[in-house]
C-alpha cells in the first residue's frame, strides 16, 4: 500500500462522500410511497430514541396498513416509484437514503478496505482470550500484536465455547468490530489486523482525512 493508493482511496471519497441506507420491505403487500426522490427525511430521534423518523411507505396487506419509517437523516437518492400501488415481495430493496459521512465514517470505511479482515467462522458470539483481554485491559488493543496460531477469541455457540486461532498476516489488533456476547453473522469481519509496516501509511490516512475534510 503505497502513496498512490493512497491518494485513490481519497479521492474516491472526495468524488462521493456520502453514506447510503437501503430500505428493504419487510414483508410482501401493496406498497405505496410518501416521498419523492431529492426529498429530506429525518431518522429517528429523541432522548430514548422514541420519535419515528419519516414515514417512507406502507405496505398494506389483508386489510392493514404497515408504515416504514426512516432509520437514517438524509436525502432521498433513488425510490421505486414504478411499484407504486403494485404488490411486492419481501426484501424487495425500494428506497436509498444518502447522507453525508463524518470523518470518523470516511476513517472508518478506509480502514476496512486496507487492513486485513479476520472472519467469523460461523454465526455465534465472540469473546477475547482470557490471554489477548488481559493484554487489550493494560495496554489497549492497538498494543496488542497477534501472529499465526495465537489463540485470540473464544467462539460461543450453542452453550459450547471453542477457541479460535489466528491465521493470517502479524500485526497490531487496529480495529475491533464486535461486542463481547453479540451475535455476529459468519464472515463478518472480528476485529482488522494492521501489519507494521503498514501502520505508517495508515497513520498517515488518518491524519490526512483529519485534515483536509470539513
């Protein structure tokens, strides 16, 4: 990973700094709209997150009516509207909601393209070593250097836990995508492991989104 690449990531980000949120239909019914393309919506809200956003759409079905609100603040970027009034299946995808990242999302989604991504092996949940946490508790997880065969998580699945072991390239643990006892679908990245002689060029990224976006 080299200044060039680099410099394409950012400009990837630069030409579309934007975050977007599928809506997908919950089940199957007649569907009809309540906004336009280009329209704002708001997400949810309040103290206790109790204030719906806006309403997107319902599906009607059987007699009732099932309104889908907005989860996400933003601008309407693509919707459906050939569906309107038609009968649609479940997990049909029929609105995109476009919102402006902040910098620690640009960091973020960077991040997740250029450090290498350990999986879950299975849907469970996941937990540190005892060995691995007590390291992460006294000096943070970006301390914590990792190699092939370090057994780093404990997978609980079905009130058996299993130890899993580390196969890939050693570095740092630079992220950490899950929550002690939260499921995690398999294959979804665990925690993302920064080479050292990346750490550098990531550093870098980092300080320069930092810098040069609003």
């Amino acid at each position: 990973m080299d200044d060039s690449y680099v410099n394409e990531i950012l400009a990837q980000y630069r030409a579309d700094p934007y975050g977007y949120v599928d809506s997908h239909t919950i089940h199957t019914g007649s569907i009809n709209f309540y906004v336009k393309k280009d329209e704002k919506v708001e997400g949810v809200s309040g103290e206790w997150r109790h204030i719906s956003g806006t309403k997107l759409y319902s599906l009607h079905r059987e007699g009732n009516d099932k309104p889908v609100f907005s989860r996400s603040s933003g601008i309407v970027s693509s919707i459906r509207t050939d569906l309107e009034g038609k009968f649609v299946e479940a997990g049909e995808k029929v609105i995109t909601i476009r919102y402006p990242l902040k910098k620690r999302e640009i960091i973020e989604k960077i991040l997740r393209r250029v450090l290498v991504p350990f999986k879950a092996p299975e849907r469970a949940k996941y937990f540190f070593s005892l060995d691995i946490q007590s390291r992460i508790d006294k000096f943070g997880h970006r301390s914590v250097a990792v190699k092939p065969g370090d057994e780093i998580l404990t997978m609980s699945l079905m009130k058996r836990d299993t130890p899993i072991y580390y196969q890939g390239e050693p570095g740092i643990i630079h992220s950490v995508y899950f929550q002690p006892g939260i499921t995690m679908e398999q294959d979804e990245p665990l925690i993302g492991i920064c080479p050292a002689e990346k750490l550098p060029v990531i550093q870098k990224v980092i300080n320069r989104v930092k810098a040069e976006w609003e």
